[in-house]
C-alpha cells in the first residue's frame, strides 16, 4: 500500500499544478476520488485486462489523466495541454483519450451503460467485473434508479458500483440540496449489497473492491471533497475555483511535507 | 410494417448471434417471435427509457448489434440526451426504433403524435435516419444497417402494409428511390417515410408532370451530397409525415441555401400543419385536416 499512497501523492500534485496552470474547475472533486481510482487501476484494471472501469462523475477526469499519465497512457506533453485551445483532454472524461471507455460530463449516464456492459459479459459468459464511479450529487439524476431497477432484476453481480460520497454538490452540501440519506437502505431495497467505508483508506477500498458478492455490489465511499488540501477541504468553494499562484504554493508544501 | 421488421430480424439474429433486442416495454403481438426464439438476446427494460438506451450502448460497446423497440416519442426525446452523448458521440451500432410516426397513433393524443422526431434526430452527426415509405425500403434499409452497423433511427409507420413494385434490391444512404418517372421534366417530387398515398393524390391532382423519388435513408452525413441531384431540377416539392420545422423538407431547404448557386429552384414543403398540436382523432381524420396536401 505504500507504493499506492505515494502515487495517491504524486497524482494530487500534479492535480493541483494542472488545475492552477488550465484555471479549471472542479479541483476538489478530483481530489476526492485519487485514492479510489488509483486503487481501482493499480489493483484490479491492470492486474486483469477484462476489468472495465468507467469514470461517471465526468468532471473529475483530471484526476483520471494524470493516473493515465502515471499508467503511461498519456505523455506528459499531452497532460500540459489540459485546459488549453485544441487538446484532446476535453475538461471532462473524453473516450478520445487512451484509457478512457466513456465520455461522460454529464451525470447519470455511466451507470446504464455500465449495466449494459455488465449485462454484455453475462450473455456470453465472459469474467471481468465492471466498476462505475458515481459522485453523490449525481444520484439525483433518475437514471441512475431506472438502472438500478434493471441491475438487480438481471442480478449483474459482476457489476461493482462507488458512490464518491464527499457530500458536497455543485452549489451547496447535499443535506441541504436533496438528501440522500437512508442511502444504504436505499441501494439495499434496491437488492444490493452495500458496504460503507472510507474512501480514503487503501486497505478498505481494497479489500471492499475485491468483495465477492452474489449481489451487485454498492461501495459508499466516505470522502472528503478536496481531500489532502487543508483548505480545500470539505468546502463549497473549491468545487469550481482554481487555485491561484499563492495557493498553489501552499498547497503543494503540504503534499510534500 | 413492425411485423416484417420482427421478421426480418429474427432471421437476421439467426445468422448473427451479436443481434440483440431491447424492448421499453412495448411490443405487444409484435416483438413475440423473436423473445421466443432468442430470450437469451431479449430484453425488457421496462419503463426506463434513459436507462434503456444507455443499456444498449454499453451492450453495444461490447460487440453487439443492438435494435431498441419502442413507440412514438419514447425512445427519443424521453433518452435525448443519452442517444446524443452515448451512442451518436461514440459512433456505436444501435439502431433505435420508434413505431407510430406522424399521426398513426391519433386518437392517443399529442403525447403519442410523432411530430418533431426527425429534428431531433437530424441534428445527431453520426446518425442515420431510416424512414421508410414501403416494405421494400424498410427491407432495403435493414438490409444495409445488418452490413453496416452504425448509430441509426428506423422510423415505422404503425399500421402501413404497401409493397411498391421495386427492381431496387439495394438501397444506400442519401439514394433516390424512384417511384415514378415522366420525360424531360425539370419537376420533382422528394418524399421520406409514410407519404406514399400524400404523393399519389397530389400527382393525381397535377397529371404526369413530376418526377417522384423517396429518399428512405438521409441524415447529416449525407446531407452535402443531395445538391448536384437536386440542382438539375426547378421546381421541388418535398413531402413528409412530419412537421416542418426541423424536417425533411426543412432539411433540403438547407442543403439549396448553403449552395449558391445562380440557379433559382423553387421549393415548396408539404408537411403535418403545426395546427394538429392537440387535436385528437383518428390517423385518418387528422391527416385529412392536417396532413400534407
């Protein structure tokens, strides 16, 4: 997990040094997911080439391709162009970049097609799991409940769903947009298994991630929004400013301590 | 018309095992044979018309050939944006098809009147609009999407049954299909989908003068090569089951205004008056009132 924590590192960094160069938004919510998709990547994408990981939460794709970049999908002359006038690196998660399956931005879409893939590998009695990270905010497109529906009737247990869940949305806290809560109970009433974890903690994403369930399989993430960024931290604000020169400064001295 | 489609696609999934249905649902006496014959390749998403279509993207990402079966405006504007960004942005093979264009369920009301569908659709770069007038054209149209898988949206009449006397056995996208032919004339009837009795009455009304031809297969990708063909005409009128805005006629419309050309053509759109908008009754009724004529 060691390896892990300092690629987690090294990926924040480079988050922050891209989002402060582009002036792009959504730093906080690239924040929040690091440690999940670089668990996912590093233990179960490249480790089993039948794994298919689809990025729903769009917005967050900086933190996608600067893992690509560690993966070596994407050449850090590529990566420098985020934000700039005629990059392939769309703002959000772009199927035109190597690595990435779907293009998503807008919310709720991953999820359905997810179920498709899922449901793909059923009839032809194919192995690989899918795994779809959603952010909480995102619940509340109702596709994501009609798939729900469709996922449990087929039981696409091979099918492992991650809720970011740093409980902030686009304009405020998600308690003060529309709950989500009993969530658990929610996805279990839906009939599938849900585990609750912290979404920051390697060996918990690990071991929850390799669960084998009979059901499909729901993952909470507990996050914070603008995780290892004090300030950045579980506010509102960061979801849409980019840092400035100064706070670049202060937050890369804290990924570095 | 939706049973041959039925028909067709049963024997094409006979051949080809990636062939896959999704039904929203919908498909009484109709979808039947093939949900018996392949319930493997048979799915019910129920009501879930965005979950619907993302389903058939992600089964299609995956190397199936996906039809989705539906009526009316359900699976296009309910699943708009999941038809844009999901299969037209990834240029994957689903065929959406949506029963009942135009009037054809009437008495059902604005909710089930498939008025606007084509303005939707035409405005998809990667999607192909298949829009039959006859049994041949739509069997002409499956024919090329089982050779040429790609994003498409097969446009059925609900209750049509017609067979016009064809020697076309294949037909392209953007292709003129003759119907009728007169002599050194520089008139031209164009039409798409379910028009065939529209254009009949109107020829009648103007005796032998026109050239008609269908165009069952367009969208943008062939949108530019419409001009040279349409060019060695004067006078054009289009006719569509549909209303005119965003539609058939509206489309070549586009295609003589973005060429300038000394040449004046003169063009007239027959199309479903706007005015139908909330009126009920049957096909038959609302076309007379409303219908193109």
């Amino acid at each position: 997990m060691k390896n892990i924590d300092q690629i987690s590192k090294k990926i924040r960094k480079n988050i922050l040094k891209i989002s402060h160069a582009a002036k792009s938004a959504h730093i906080a919510s690239s924040l929040s997911i690091v440690d999940l998709i670089v668990n996912i990547y590093f233990n179960f994408m490249q480790k089993n080439k039948r794994n298919i990981f689809i990025l729903s939460k769009g917005h967050a794709c900086l933190a996608q391709y600067c893992l690509l970049y560690e993966l070596g999908y994407i050449k850090k002359k590529t990566l420098d162009t985020f934000g700039k006038n005629g990059t392939i690196l769309m703002s959000h998660s772009s199927h035109k970049v190597p690595g990435v399956n779907l293009s998503t931005g807008s919310l709720g879409h991953g999820l359905p097609v997810s179920a498709g893939i899922a449901l793909s590998k059923k009839i032809i009695n194919k192995n690989g799991k899918v795994f779809v990270l959603l952010s909480d905010g995102e619940l509340n497109e109702g596709s994501n409940w009609e798939s729900l529906l469709f996922i449990s009737h087929h039981n696409l247990n091979n099918l492992v769903i991650i809720i970011d869940y740093n409980k902030i949305q686009s304009l405020d806290f998600v308690n003060k947009t529309l709950k989500l809560q009993p969530l658990k109970k929610k996805f279990t009433s839906f009939g599938c298994k849900v585990l609750e974890i912290d979404g920051h903690n390697h060996k918990e994403i690990f071991k929850s991630l390799k669960n084998s369930s009979n059901r499909p399989l729901v993952i909470i993430a507990n996050t914070i929004k603008g995780k290892g960024i004090s300030f950045m931290e579980n506010k509102v604000l960061w979801h849409y400013k980019p840092p400035n020169d100064h706070e670049l400064k202060l937050g890369l001295e804290e990924l570095n301590k | 018309m939706r049973n041959l489609f039925i028909d067709i696609l049963v024997k094409e999934a006979r051949l080809n095992e990636k062939i896959v249905l999704i039904v929203g649902d919908l498909g009484f006496n109709v979808v039947e044979p093939f949900k018996k014959e392949f319930p493997n390749r048979f799915f019910n998403a129920g009501v879930s018309e965005q979950s619907m279509i993302g389903i058939a993207a992600g089964l299609s990402m995956s190397g199936f050939k996906v039809f989705v079966y539906s009526i009316a405006n359900f699976p296009t504007f309910r699943c708009a944006e999941q038809i844009r960004n999901d299969i037209d942005f990834h240029n994957l093979p689903v065929t959406i098809v949506s029963v009942g264009s135009g009037l054809g369920y009437g008495n059902l009301g604005y909710t089930h009147h498939g008025l606007q569908d084509y303005s939707l659709i035409r405005s998809l770069p990667n999607t192909l609009i298949c829009s039959p007038l006859d049994n041949n054209e739509l069997k002409s149209s499956l024919k090329y999407l089982f050779k040429n898988p790609q994003p498409s949206y097969l446009r059925l009449d609900k209750s049509l049954n017609i067979e016009i006397k064809s020697d076309k056995k294949n037909l392209y996208p953007g292709e003129w299909n003759l119907m009728s032919k007169q002599k050194n004339t520089k008139k031209l009837i164009l039409s798409t989908g379910s028009t065939y009795n529209d254009c009949k009455k109107f020829l009648k009304k103007k005796e032998l003068q026109f050239n008609w031809y269908s165009i069952p297969m367009w969208g943008m990708k062939v949108k530019t090569s419409q001009y040279k063909k349409l060019s060695m005409y004067n006078e054009i009128v289009t006719f569509e089951n549909h209303i005119q805005d965003g539609g058939f006629g509206s489309w070549i419309n586009e295609v003589l205004s973005v060429n300038k050309t000394k040449k004046k053509i003169f063009v007239q759109n027959k199309f479903i008056n706007s005015k139908v908008i909330g009126k009920v009754g049957s096909e038959n009724y609302l076309n007379k009132l409303y219908g193109p004529k």
